[in-house]
C-alpha cells in the first residue's frame, strides 16, 4: 500500500511537471510566434506601462519628423528660388549700370531696357514659385500667386497678394521653425500720395521696395531712350536690392536651422524605436535556446511519465 501511495505521489509530481514544461512550450511558441515580449497587460504592468509611455512618444516624434521634413522640402524650395533671383538681381544691375554710360545712343539705352524688362517678367515667375500648389512667398494666404502686375501708363506695378504671415511648422516640443519668408520680394510700391501712403504701398507699415516694381520703373525710364535718371534709378534699385540680400540670408539661414531639426527629430524617432524594440520585440535568438531546452525538458518528462507509470496505468491517476 505504502509503494503504491509513493508511485501515486511521483506520478503526480512528473503530471505537474509534463504540465508545466507543455505551458513553458506554448508560451515560448506564442513569443516566437508574435515576436512581441507583450501581448497583454498581465505579461508586464510596469513593461505595458513603459510601453505605453513610449508609444505615446514615437507617435508625437513621427509627427516632428513629418513636419521637419516637409519644412524642408519648402524651404529647400524658397532657398533655390531666392538663389536664382540673387543671380537674375545682379545681372539686371549690371545691365542698369551700363545703361548710365552717358555716350550710349538711344537705341542701346532701349534695348537695355528691353533687357532689365526682361528680368523683371522673370524675377516675377521667381517669386511666385509655387509648393504644393500654393506661391511659396505669400505667407499663409494660400494664394497661387505672390505677386500680381497692373501696367499703367507704360508702367507695371506688382501688388503683393499674401497676408505677410510666413508659414511655419512645429518641430519639437514648444518649438517652432518658418517654412517661408512671406514678403520676400518686398511688399511695398511707390504711393500714389507721398504724403498719406496707404497698405501696399513704401512708407505704409513696414513695407519694403518691391523689387520687381523698382526694376519696373526703371524700365520706363530708359524706355525714352535716355539715361538721365539713372543715377537715382540705379539708388532705388540698389536699397531695394539689399533688402532682398538680407531675405535671401534670412530664407537659408532658416533652411539650414530646419534641416538641423529634421536631423534631431530623427535621431530622437530613431532612438525611441530603439527602447521601444527593446521592451517589446522577441530576442529571438534567446528564445530560441529556451524553446529548445524547454522541449528537451517536456520529452524527458513524459518519458520518465510514461516509463514509471507503466504498473500501474498512468491513466489511473488521471481520473
């Protein structure tokens, strides 16, 4: 009877033992399975916690990423068409420049004109570049188009269509970064009444000289075919072209500030996959090892099972 009560009392051991190793197995196989160290509260409180927290965090960091991204995009954008108008400006006061030589006949002169008019029609494709269907320079109106021209009286005016507020994206937490410079080819044209200038117009505001409107009336000066003006023609130019350098420094020192941010944002979405992958993704590899070792232990169990309960049957027990 004694023997009997002991073989009973192994032969539950080794059961419990077969039961154990066979849910060591299966947890193991749903591990490799999902490659996830957590698929429910109960795996972890403080790891579904921790992962949670991070969640969270890889989300508002995609986000930073996206906007960095698309914050350089348009500024990369701006940065170039700012570069090609810098290139178009020197040539137009190159041309103006000889335009001043006292012993060019009138057909020169003219021809000139024709000429700086030319930069002008391109300098106005310039600043209305377009990104994503909307002028990169007129701030956040959304309209199409910067600029717009009124010829009268020989003379083309461009009249700014933005609302001067330059677009922006968040790119960290409390930090914010322009895409654009709104008023970038100035905003300001001559008034109409010096003496009461009104929106639009220099001497309103903090308008600048438009520069395409300044390149304009230049035109129409040498259109006469005499170069009279030039000296003060060649000033008006050269203080509105100065503060089309400055814009331009400014449009690619925000470049190169929103790059940095597109780099930084990554380094942190990056980092957070990192601690995110350590929490939550299989070492398979370990695993692996484990899985096999608890296999090895569940076949030696059951045969250690089966061999002792042989006299009597283990299914004795069982019941």
């Amino acid at each position: 009877m004694t023997d009997r009560i002991g073989n009973a009392s192994l032969v539950g051991s080794l059961v419990n033992s077969v039961q154990g190793d066979q849910n060591t197995l299966v947890n193991l196989q749903q591990l490799l399975a999902t490659g996830n160290n957590i698929s429910k509260p109960s795996d972890s409180p403080v790891g579904i916690s921790n992962l949670l927290a991070l969640q969270t965090g890889l989300s508002r960091a995609n986000q930073f990423v996206a906007n960095a991204k698309d914050g350089s995009t348009m500024l990369g954008v701006a940065n170039g068409a700012m570069s090609t108008a810098m290139n178009v400006l020197q040539q137009a006061r190159t041309a103006i420049l000889s335009a001043g030589n006292g012993a060019l006949p009138s057909a020169s002169i003219k021809a000139i004109a024709s000429q700086i008019n030319g930069y002008v029609q391109t300098l106005a494709g310039i600043a209305n570049t377009q990104y994503l269907g909307v002028a990169i320079f007129g701030g956040t109106s959304g309209a199409q188009s910067a600029y717009t021209p009124t010829t009268t009286s020989g003379t083309t005016v461009y009249t700014y269509q933005g609302n001067g507020v330059a677009p922006s994206r968040t790119v960290a937490p409390g930090v914010t970064v322009n895409a654009s410079l709104a008023d970038a080819f100035g905003t300001g044209n001559p008034p109409s009444n010096p003496a009461s200038p009104g929106s639009g117009e220099l001497g309103y505001a903090n308008n600048t000289a438009n520069i395409m409107t300044t390149l304009s009336s230049i035109v129409n000066d040498l259109q006469s075919g005499s170069s009279a003006n030039m000296s003060t023609d060649l000033g008006k130019f050269d203080t509105a072209f100065a503060v089309f350098q400055t814009n331009a420094g400014q449009v690619g020192a925000q470049y190169q500030q929103m790059q940095a941010m597109q780099q930084q944002t990554t380094y942190t979405q990056q980092s957070l996959n990192t601690q995110l992958g350590a929490i939550q993704n299989v070492d398979v590899a370990s695993v692996s090892t484990q899985y096999q070792q608890a296999l090895s232990n569940y076949q030696v169990a059951l045969y250690a099972t089966a061999q002792l309960g042989q006299q009597p049957s283990l299914a004795t027990y069982l019941h």
